[in-house]
C-alpha cells in the first residue's frame, strides 16, 4: 500500500466516525413510539380529544332536579323545593341587566368596586395603546 492510499483510508474511517459520532437525533415522542395507537401530534405534542358530554332532555328530571348538580360517579342531583322553602332575597336578586354606574348609590362598597373595574380596564386598554 502506498502512502496515498493509506492516507485516503485514514481519512475515510475518521468521517465515517464523525459522522455517527455527530448524529444526536432526539427520541422519537411516546405517541409516535406506541405501536398499534395512532395519536395526532401538534405543535406541543399529542392533541387532546373533545369530550362528549351528555345533555338531559327528559323533560321531568330537568323541572324537578338541578341537572348537573352532582359531579359524583354516585347519587343524584339535587331535588329542588317549593318556593316557600327558599330564602326571601333570592327572589329580589337581578338577574335582568347589569346597574349602570351613574344609577348606584356612590355610598355603597358595589359602586366603588365598579368604578376600580372600569378604572383598571381603561389603564389596560390605554397601556395597549403603547408602542413598546
């Protein structure tokens, strides 16, 4: 062997070396790994699947119980009672529209918490409004 050729093949067994010593591919993910399951990956990894949740039709559980009350794997939803047995000022609650402000009473701790809520939304929208 001359001296080329030697040097040829000393050259050719240090990028082969090179070559695999450099090649650090990452793992491959477990949704990918598992054989027999199929999952769509993302971005992030493997995509959640929506969950389909059952919704009551029958007409006397949705008059008689509040539907979606017990989160137990066990038991019943909670009976609802006649009126009678309820607490009066549940009845005077509002339920149709939000107060304006210029309506509450500036005496009341609501109409201060209001006026901070507002105060706080227009500091954000104003600071989104900045160029950096």
């Amino acid at each position: 062997m001359n001296h080329l050729t030697l040097t040829f093949n000393l050259l050719r067994q240090r990028l082969t070396f090179s070559a695999t010593a450099a090649r650090c591919y990452a793992a491959k993910p477990a949704a990918v790994a598992a054989v027999g399951k199929k999952k769509k990956l993302g971005k992030l990894g493997p995509i959640m699947e929506k969950k389909i949740i059952p919704v009551e039709t029958d007409a006397t559980k949705l008059v008689n119980y509040v539907c979606g009350s017990n989160y137990m794997k066990t038991g019943e939803d909670i009976k609802l009672k006649p009126d009678s047995e309820y607490p009066d000022w549940l009845w005077t609650l509002n339920t149709e529209r939000i107060i304006p402000l210029e309506e509450l009473d500036p005496n009341t701790k609501q109409y201060w918490r209001r006026l901070r809520k507002m105060a706080l939304r227009r500091n954000n929208q104003l600071a989104k409004l900045k160029k950096f």
